[in-house]
C-alpha cells in the first residue's frame, strides 16, 4: 500500500510541468524515504532527476517500494484541473496497477478523485557519479530562465563560462553575437538575489538553448537555481525545493567543432 | 552544426 498526502499539491503539480517537455512516459519510484524519478529524454542527452522526501507530505506510507508508471501528458491533464491550494493525495495498491489522485479544498468544500491506469515502463538507470565539479553557482532562477530565453533569438547554442570576471553566456549565430556576463554579487539583503560564484578553474562548455529552456520550467519551485560545470562533463542545473528535495538536470556539453 | 555528446558515454548504464 502506496499513501502519500501533500498539504501544498501545487508543488507536485509544478514538479510533473518541470519534466513533462522532456519526457513522455516515466516512472515515479516510491520507497519509504522519499518519491524519486530518474529519467533520460529520448535523444539520451538530458537526464532529469527529481526527488521529494517523505518529510514534505503530512502523511507518507509506502508498505513496499513501487514504481508507478505515469503518461505526462494524462498526468498534466489531470493536474490542469487542481486548484492551487488544494491538498493532493495519492494512493496505489502494491499491484501498482492504477493511481488514486483527489485533490480536496477545504475552504471550497470540494474533493475531485481520479483513478489514473499505470504503465509498465522499462527504464535504464544511468549510474550518476557523485563528482566535485571545478564550478559551482548559484544565482536566480528567473535571472537564468530570462538570460537562456533571451539569448534564444542570436542562436541555438549557449556557451557558458565560468571565469574570475564571473559566468558568461554567450551564443552566435547570424545576426551576431551576444555575450551576458554575471557577475558576483551578494549586496541584496535577500539572499535569493545573490549569485554566488565558487570557481577552482575556469571552466567553458557549449550547450543547446533548446534543453537550457526545457529547464527552466522548474522556475516556479525555487527563487534559486545552482549551476556546476568541470570539462569535459555534463552540466548541472540544480532547482532544491526547500529543505525538501530537487529537480536536477544534466546535460551532455556539445562536442567541439 | 556541432552535435551534442550523449549521457551515455559520460554515466553509464547501471
């Protein structure tokens, strides 16, 4: 018996809309400390990572670990129609053939239940090493979401570097070329404003704009997101959902021309 | 145009 109950369901609701450009069909691991997805996009260059401990629920019970098979666009749909305070409750049988969702709403007096079939998805699970990387950041996530969307209109790949001037983001194509350097600062009293710059060496990869996008529809479950680059490695795009959990990305870098 | 590593080659199947 899978039993989970989540006050805030708006954040599992912002967790299926952070993934579901990437990926089609998924499988949510349920074990008795947290729910977990690993997943890959179909062309095997981006690797999502999602994790929410049991202590974001009110009420977590999970007899036996499950994986519960989803379509995201059915699961979106079904999300559409969540309001945004209400509480979400999810229920499966050990079988895991099918998902119980209710999304209830104490002022409204309403309780919405759907009963959701689950598929059997093969999954391959890519052993992530845990790694020092040569830079770590950490700066805004509506800073980062604004600079990749912007910078989609010179071209289609973003080369990021990280030196002791700060992070540049930069992309060519034929118009030109545009550069948007950030530098460190940690004047603002708040510290989601900060960018915090930790570098050991410079470090520059190219990635594709396309993917940075597709990540930055995590924006809405962290004011902060956190960037780590080494050569040669795969970026990670860090959202941490409060004390709670995260949505990683990591993305393959562009070979060199 | 230059083509995008795949994880693959970085991770690893388990």
């Amino acid at each position: 018996m899978f039993e989970a109950r989540l006050a805030n369901g708006n954040i599992f609701k912002m967790i299926v809309e952070s993934i579901r450009e990437l990926v089609v069909d998924v499988n949510i691991d349920c074990s008795t400390e947290e729910l977990s997805i690993q997943c890959m996009d179909s062309a095997h260059v981006a690797l999502v990572s999602m994790s929410l401990s049991q202590s974001a629920f009110d009420h977590f019970r999970c007899d036996r670990s499950l994986s519960l098979g989803l379509n995201l666009p059915n699961v979106s749909k079904i999300f559409k129609m969540m309001g945004r305070d209400d509480t979400m409750v999810l229920k499966a049988e050990d079988s895991a053939d099918k998902l119980m969702l209710m999304f209830e709403n104490d002022k409204s007096g309403t309780i919405a239940d759907f009963e959701l079939k689950l598929m059997a998805i093969e999954a391959e699970q890519l052993g992530v090493p845990d790694t020092a990387y040569k830079c770590s950041i950490s700066m805004p996530s509506s800073e980062f979401q604004r600079i990749v969307r912007d910078l989609q209109v010179m071209g289609d790949t973003c080369k990021i570097s990280c030196t002791k001037e700060g992070l540049k983001f930069s992309a060519t194509g034929q118009i030109g070329t545009g550069n948007i350097l950030m530098r460190q600062n940690v004047a603002s009293e708040k510290e989601e404003d900060h960018v915090t710059i930790d570098m050991e060496e410079p470090v520059e990869l190219n990635f594709a704009l396309r993917y940075l996008n597709f990540f930055t529809k995590a924006t809405p479950l962290s004011p902060t997101v956190i960037l780590k680059m080494s050569p040669g490695l795969p970026i990670v795009i860090e959202y941490p959902i409060e004390q709670l959990g995260h949505v990683k990305y990591y993305l393959a870098p562009k070979m060199e021309e | 145009q230059n083509r995008q590593y795949n994880l693959d080659a970085f991770f690893g199947l388990k």
